[in-house]
C-alpha cells in the first residue's frame, strides 16, 4: 500500500514524519507470506507491529464494513430520555436554551458556562468527546485545549472543519456532558444519565451520517458499552442506524502518541463507511 497525498497529509498532521523507503522495498524476512505491496513510504514513528497492521487496512476495513452491527444506544439508566421526555420535543434553538439553564445535576453549580457544541446543525460527521474541561469551561466551546488542537489536526487532514463550511466537511463536536466535573474528574453516572437526552435530540435534529465516539464516556454514552476501546475499534457499531466508529479520545492520544497510529485507521474506517453509504447520483 501507498500513502496517498491525502493520506500522508493527515499522517503529518497527527505528527507523524513521512520518509520515502528506498527503492525497491525489501520485505522482512521474516515476513511470510509475503505482502500483497509493500509500503513504499511508512511514518517513522509508526512502530513496526502498527506500520504492518496499517499496510491491512483496507482488509480490515472490508471485514468491518460488512456487518453494521445493531446495538442499542443510551446510557443504561432510567434517567436517560424516558425521564426528561420533555427534551425529545425541542428543536435547535429550544434546545440550545435548555441546556443554557439546565440544573438537572450537581455540575451546574461549579460551571462557568454550559457548553453546547459547535459545529454545522447538519453536519455529515458528529464528534462525541467527553466533557468539557477548563478552557471549554471558559471560552464556552468544546475542545478548545491541547486536546482540541490534536483533534482539529486530525479533521483537518481529512479535509473536516469545525468552522464555517458545508455540512459535508463542517463537523458537529459535542460531549456527553455539557457542564465541566470539578477538577476535570470522570462523569458520574447520574451526571451522564441527566445529560444523556441532551446528546440524543442533538444527534436527533443533526442527523449525522456518521458519529465518531472519542473515548470510554462517548463509546457508554452512545453504545451502551464499558468494553475497553481497543476491543471496540476497528468495527462499524450503530447508534439509531447510525453508524458510529469507536476510537481513542485525543487527550489520551496526546499521552500514548503509538496509538495515533490506530487513530488514523479509525478515520479511514469513518472515511470509507461515509462513502459505502454514498448514493451514486
Ligand atoms: N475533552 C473532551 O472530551 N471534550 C472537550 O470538550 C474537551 C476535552
């Protein structure tokens, strides 16, 4: 396999130096059997396991693609929607203005502001992180901090935007909370429960093409699930007939840099989901 222009642009963009192998590429000996094509450009900080699972992608891809597997979504609770059904009936701007003055748990009392989401209300993909943190807390915006940064790297290299664009390349980016947890700590489950019916009319009235779950709070608020991301990713999971792809929350990547690697699949995997739906015209 070759990294496309695109390709090796977005690998740069998640911080990643391309160099060009000499020619010809030699397989490993080691490698049997030997690889259908071997990669004429592999990022040097890829470890070689990762390089070796990318050059299969698109196999994986295939595979994943096959089945979109039905899962039911929501935080298993009876708080979710079934407890505040009033928020199922919103529309954008209603719900803009509930979640502004919502009290429904402890997070309002330390917040500074509630934070929304931002992002095109028709947007094709929909990012789900987790919570805000400090300077979300601040500027009132989702993923503002370094988080944020890695994040915006990494749509940019597949050509998304949270600014001012078509719904096709600007992205919506939500949390599962829309109020910060004291010191940045986990959600508690009453917390994610009481904000749960705030993610699902958004999802409702955004109806993305594909979601993009962003850590273990995303994956439980939007799968129902607590398995670990690494047994989640790499698969096409369903929100509402969604299709959601599970992959590693950005703050996470910023400490664990061999996973950005993984990551990447995991935007090819978005990328080749969107355009398995694409209806020729
Ligand atoms: N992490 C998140 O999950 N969301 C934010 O908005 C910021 C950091």
């Amino acid at each position: 396999m070759t990294w496309d222009a695109r390709q090796q642009a977005m690998l740069e963009a998640m911080g990643y130096k391309l160099w060009a192998a000499p020619e010809p590429a030699v397989a490993e000996p080691e490698a049997a059997p030997a690889p259908r094509e071997v990669p004429r450009e592999v990022p040097r900080e890829i470890p070689r396991e990762a390089a070796r699972e990318a050059s299969r992608a698109p196999v994986q891809i295939a595979q994943a693609l096959a089945p979109v597997m039905p899962q039911r979504g929501g935080v298993p609770s009876a708080a979710g929607s079934a407890a505040r059904p009033e928020i199922a009936t919103l529309d954008w701007k209603q719900l803009q203005e509930s979640v502004a003055g919502c009290r429904a748990c402890g997070l309002c009392e330390g917040r500074k502001q509630t934070v929304f989401g931002v992002g095109n209300e028709q947007a094709h993909w929909m990012i789900v992180g987790e919570a805000p943190g400090e300077q979300e807390d601040r500027q009132g915006e989702p993923f503002v901090g370094t988080a944020g940064q890695l994040l915006d790297s990494m749509l940019r290299a597949i050509r998304l935007t949270r600014q001012e664009a078509a719904p096709a390349q600007q992205v919506f980016i939500a949390n599962t909370l829309k109020c910060r947890p004291p010191r940045n700590r986990n959600p508690e489950p009453d917390e994610l429960a009481a904000c749960q019916p705030y993610l699902e009319r958004q999802i409702e009235l955004v109806k993305p093409r594909i979601i993009l779950a962003l850590g273990r709070f995303a994956v439980q608020a939007l799968l129902g699930s607590n398995e670990a991301i690494g047994r989640l990713r790499g698969k096409v999971h369903s929100y509402q007939g969604i299709p959601v792809i599970v992959s590693y929350h950005p703050a996470y990547l910023l400490r664990n840099l061999g996973d950005k690697a993984r990551a990447w699949e995991d935007l090819c995997l978005a990328m080749s989901t969107l355009q398995a739906q694409a209806v020729p015209s």
